[in-house]
C-alpha cells in the first residue's frame, strides 16, 4: 500500500496499533467514555493510551495527563476538544510524533469562513509535522477485521459482537455511518471497515478507497458521497478495484443542487454535477444506488455471493398476489427475468401444471396435497436452471417455512450462483432470521430492497466500463476558441463547421434588402433567425421564422423580427440571419457541459423546444468515437424514430454519430477553454445531419 505521508500510511491508519484516547473517561454518557468502553468492549488489541489530566488510571489502563507524556508515540490520536484548543492540542500530537489525528471536533469549514480558517490551520500544521489529518467533523472508524471500535455510535453496544466480512464503507456523514453499522448487523452482512471522513481537510474519500482497495479482506466497497475532491483520481481508482475483482457502490447527496439549475443553456440543467459524477461511475463501473441502507444490505448480499453469471433472475414465492405485483416491478424496472429451459419444465412437470410454471413461481399453486418435497424440488429446479444466473425467494407467512429456510440456506452456500433471500415476515417468524444469521447468509426484508439487489447485481454484472480513449477524428485540433465570452449562432457555426459538421449555408443581413438579396442567392424555402447576443431562447423571443417560402413572407418576418429586436434586445444593432431550409427530420440536442474536475461532458437527447419537458438525455466523458455516439443514442427513447419507425425513413445513422463524435472531440479540443457548448437542434435526415442552431459560453 502507497504511504500516504512521510510517516504514515492508510494500512496504519484503519488498523493501528495503538491509540491515544484524549479526553478518555469511564462515563459512558461522555463521548470519550463512549469510545473507550467501546474499543475494549470490542476486544481491540492494540495498546490503547488513555489522556485524562485528573485521572492516574481509566478502566484500569495507566492515564497520561498530556499526549506529550506517552512512552511512545502513538499511531493515530482521536481528538475531540473545543475549537478555541484545536489547534493547541494537534501541536501537541505533532510534538509527540503522532501518525495520524482522528479529529472530531465540528464547526468548522462546513459553518463558514472563520471554521475554514481554523480547518487550513489545522491540516498547516500537522503538515509541518509530517502528519495526517483525518476530518475534522468525522465520527471515526469501525473496523472490525482489526477488532477496532473507534467512534461513539451507540450502536456498537447494541449489536454485540462484530459481523466480520468484506463490505466496506467510506462516509461522509458520521451518524449515517452508526446507523449503517446497525442495518448491516441486523442482516448478516460481513464488515471489513466502516470510515468517517468528515470534511476531507487533509486525507479524502479517494485515499481510503485506494486502502480499501489494497486490503485483501474487502472485496466490496460502499461510498457515501456529498462531494469529491478528486473525480479524476476515483475514475482511475475505480478501473484498478474492477480490475482487482472488487466492486464499488455509491450513493451521492445533491441529485438536485444548484449546480444543476439551469444557466446560459439547456445543457448545464441536463449535465449537473449529479449526472456528471453518475457518468464517471457507468463508465467505471461503479454501480449507483439512491438509499444508503440497500447500498449496504446490496453491497452484503455481493459480498456473500459469487457474481451474477449469464441468464436472468429466477424467482420463487408463496404468495401468487405477491408474485403478480413482483412480477410488475421487475418488468417496470427493466430487469431480465429467466425463461425456463425446457428440462426445468420436465422436471416441475410433476407438481405443477405448464400453466402454472411462471416465473415468478408460486409455490401455492401446486398440484396434489402438500408437502415438503414440493418446495424442495421446485426450489433445486429454478436453482439449478442454465437460464437463471440468481435465484430470489420471497418468504411470507407459509407452512414449512423452517424446512423451506434450511433448503434455501443449502442452495447458498453451494456458492454456484448468487442466492437473494427476501424474507419478508416481519416480527413472525424471528427464529428463521436467526437461522439465516447463524449460517452466515445475508438476506432482505422488503421487496424494495429485494429489487435493488436484483438491479445491482444485473449493473454489475453488464457494466460497459471505459477504459482509455477512443482516436481522435484528424490530427490537427478541430477548433479554436474564437474569444472568450457568449458566442451567438453565427460564431458557433462557424467553429461547428471548421470541425467538420454540417451546417445550413446562411448570410448575415443588416437591412431588409440586404435579406431580399441573400434570399435570392440561397433560394426559397428559408429559415430568418434574428441574432441578439443576450437573448438565449430565441424562439420564445419571436427571433426564429420558418417556412419562408416567397419574397412576400419574407417582407412579413422580418418586420416582425425587427419588432421582437425593439422588446427583447432594445439597443442592439439588427441582424437577421438568412438561412438555407433543411428538410425533416429528427431534431436532438447535443450539447457539452465543462463540469470542474470530470472535464467535458457530452449530452445527446431529444431536442427542438422540448427538450425541458422530456428531458430524454444520455451522458459521457468527451471525447467519444462514432460508436460510443450510437451506443449514447440507443439509450434514448427516440431511438426508434431514428431507425424508421412508423414508416418513416431511417436517418444517416453514420452522418449522425460523425456529427456528434465531432462535437465531442471539439469539446475536448477546447478544453478549460469552454465552459458550455450547445448544439440544439442537431437535426438529422435520411440525407446527413445538420447543426441548425447553436450557442456555446468560452472562459
């Protein structure tokens, strides 16, 4: 593992071997009571250095009145003081040669500029001892594979012994890390670590992915994120855990921040900063979840299992209703549900009629009179079936549920293909979740988590992950920025074209005579679009005209453009823009968006005036190559139009995803230079694609 700094490194960090406990008592109701009873209530191993100024001894260790008295320095010291003694007591941790500072103390950068003053201080400091910060305004660590209770949850006394497996989690919020710990033990799943990383003033989320991902008890790692400090970082780290055979789940905060809201264009509201980290996570493969407690039920049920093979789900249940309303939701969800192979049928052939044989299969709807060789053979069939790659029971209130449990239990630990147990039975039935926790099988309670586990293990397992990229389109870069500032339809056209994409021929007019002239040189039918610099949504400004067809309409638009000129952009100079008509076809959106740290990112969608309202996009890292352009395309619900539905010709599918590998490529070509490029609409026509509009903002 990477030595994080001149004296420690993250191995250390989350498995130490001793710790300085400041401000350490015997009361439990004080929070240095809390971890002390907690670290020795949990059986921690390592030499633990109580620092209590009026105290000769705590629970029976020998007490320091300063962590500048210790006979030896420590590996990591948790400090949790007051403010006003931060910086004194991380002095004091730096003189004793402490590894690592743990700090608890809040208030800090997350309060304002004063507590962001204290926090550089701080991390100034330690840095000038060679040593680590972790936080501030963290909870800690619970690390079970080192028998370390570092935090103050209460939850470490409720649960008993620790849970000891391969899911890890990396958090940003303390007390979101406690009640995980909780929802983890109640259903078998197996800890290696659990982090609170607080603010990220010194160590981040990315240092302990990298540590997780260098300890060989974690073969799965959970984040919580609200914000990164590093995407390009976890974009590398993630490809290096898919490659070491582990898997990274994520829940990120913010799905609808400011970041998000729309700016200068339709763009920076498709492409926030949520969609952008999403990105990053498909193209890495890390699978994105929405709740906190499934991604750790999700991430036990991985860990247990071996990964979803070839096939789809195959699903057995007591409940027909239950079934029925199962069945909905897998389908609503997109999730691949097996079809029986035709020895599967043979062999349910004798409880059950053809008919009933669905998938989900209802116990209850068997033949002859019940008994227990029923569910057992149904049970091995679906099981064993070459078309199921994971096998889900739904357990309700039922007969032979103990012996139906013991079956199942069987089935897991056969370790053939993963086994998702939904038991579904609320307090009924308690001494069956004690049968699945005494033989180590992780399991669910709700259908809802049921489904994400499903979801999970299917992204997973079909991940496109992107690795590198793709050749560029030409040798030379494609554009240069013109200037910094707004650019209108004109300029961007023009950098459009010098790119490579197709664009209408237009002249630029200053007089309605000037416009009469241009139409005669371009030929009727025209498009007229007056440019005004601040004006966006030109079609809602009354700027954009279509269908000109003769000199008369043509007289017509333009006063009205010149009017729409005197409301929206009162003072600016007239300019209509004559345009070349193209013909119908299907109009998207393809636009960049600069998001800080991910770089550009492209957005492919349904474009013209709705875009808003149908919000049908689809997003990567730019640049992209023509197929990554028409993998981007068949995850849009337009897709069909482009292909010829409803008798209409197909477009220039190779025109199209030309024009949009060149956006991108120009996009990565400009780099920090462009803050939001828009293509809106792109149509694209059984003859080729053309950019009929664009508007784009350069820094």
């Amino acid at each position: 593992m990477t030595d994080m700094g001149d004296r420690i490194g993250i191995a250390r960090i989350i498995a130490p071997r001793s710790i300085a406990l400041i401000g350490a008592t015997e009361d439990y109701a004080k929070f240095g009571g809390r971890i002390f009873h907690h670290l020795v209530e949990h059986g921690y191993a390592g030499t633990i250095y109580p620092i209590n100024p009026r105290r000769e001894t705590v629970l029976g260790l020998q007490a320091y009145p300063s962590v500048r008295d210790l006979p030896a320095a420590p590996d990591i010291a948790l400090v949790a003081v007051p403010a006003l003694k931060l910086e004194e007591m991380i002095t004091d941790c730096g003189e004793a040669g402490v590894g690592a500072c743990v700090v608890v103390t809040a208030q800090m950068a997350e309060f304002g500029a004063e507590g962001a003053a204290l926090e550089a201080r701080i991390v100034e400091i330690a840095r000038g001892y060679g040593m680590r910060i972790v936080g501030p305004n963290c909870m800690g660590f619970i690390v079970p594979s080192a028998d370390m209770a570092l935090s103050s949850t209460p939850t470490l006394r409720y649960t008993g012994p620790f849970r000891k497996g391969g899911v890890a989690l990396v958090s940003q919020s303390g007390a979101l890390m406690g009640a995980l710990y909780v929802a983890s033990h109640d259903h078998g799943v197996g800890l290696s670590g659990m982090v609170s990383i607080g603010n990220q003033a010194d160590l981040e989320l990315c240092d302990f992915v990298e540590g997780f991902i260098a300890d060989p008890a974690t073969r799965v790692i959970c984040l919580y994120v609200e914000g990164l400090k590093s995407p390009a970082r976890l974009r590398d780290l993630a490809l290096k855990a898919r490659a070491a055979g582990k898997t990274i789940l994520a829940v990120k905060a913010g799905r609808t921040e400011a970041g998000s809201v729309m700016a200068r264009s339709h763009t920076s509201s498709l492409a926030g900063s949520f969609s952008a980290f999403e990105t990053l996570c498909r193209e890495t493969g890390i699978v994105v979840m929405d709740d906190p407690d499934s991604m750790i039920l999700v991430a036990g049920l991985m860990d247990a299992n071996p990964p979803m093979g070839t096939g789809g789900i195959g699903v057995v249940c007591s409940s027909g209703g239950g079934g029925a309303v199962l069945a909905d939701r897998m389908d609503l969800a997109g999730l691949p549900v097996a079809t029986y192979s035709e020895d599967t049928r043979d062999r349910m052939d004798g409880d059950f009629q053809r008919a009933h044989q669905n998938n989900p299969l209802d116990l209850g709807a068997h033949k002859g009179a019940l008994e227990f060789g029923i569910f057992e053979r149904a049970i091995h069939a679906v099981h064993e079936d070459p078309n199921v790659g994971l096998l889900t029971y739904v357990l309700t209130p039922q007969p032979l549920m103990p012996e139906t449990m013991r079956c199942l239990i069987d089935a897991f630990k056969r370790q053939t293909k993963p086994v998702l147990i939904v038991q579904t039975t609320s307090r009924f039935a308690g001494d069956l979740r004690e049968m699945l926790l005494d033989a180590g099988v992780p399991h669910v309670t709700r259908v809802d988590d049921a489904l994400r586990v499903m979801e999970a293990m299917v992204a997973r397992r079909d991940a496109l992950v992107r690795d590198g990229v793709p050749a560029r389109i030409g040798d030379q870069p494609l554009a240069v920025a013109p200037r910094a500032g707004f650019l209108t339809e004109p300029e961007v056209k023009a950098m459009l074209a010098a790119a490579g994409i197709r664009v209408p021929g237009a002249e630029g007019c200053g007089t309605l005579d000037e416009a009469l002239e241009a139409a005669t040189r371009i030929g009727f039918p025209l498009v007229m679009k007056g440019v005004a610099a601040d004006v966006v949504h030109k079609s809602d400004a009354g700027l954009v005209k279509v269908g000109i067809g003769d000199e008369a309409s043509l007289r017509d638009a333009y006063a009205q453009i010149v009017a729409a000129f005197a409301e929206h952009a009162p003072g600016q100079p007239v300019r209509v823009d004559v345009q070349q008509m193209i013909g119908a076809g299907v109009e998207l959106l393809v636009g960049v968006t600069n998001e800080p740290g991910f770089g550009p990112q492209i957005v492919v969608g349904a474009g013209g005036v709705y875009v808003e309202l149908l919000k049908d996009v689809a997003q990567a890292s730019a640049p992209i190559c023509p197929d990554e352009a028409e993998a981007l395309l068949r995850r849009l619900k337009l897709w069909p139009l482009l292909t010829g539905a409803r008798g209409q010709d197909p477009v220039d599918m190779s025109a199209l995803c030309d024009a949009i590998a060149r956006i991108s490529q120009l996009a990565a070509d400009l780099g920090e230079a462009l803050v939001d490029m828009e293509v809106n609409p792109l149509r694209s026509t059984p003859d080729g694609a053309y950019a009929l509009d664009g508007r784009a903002t350069l820094a």
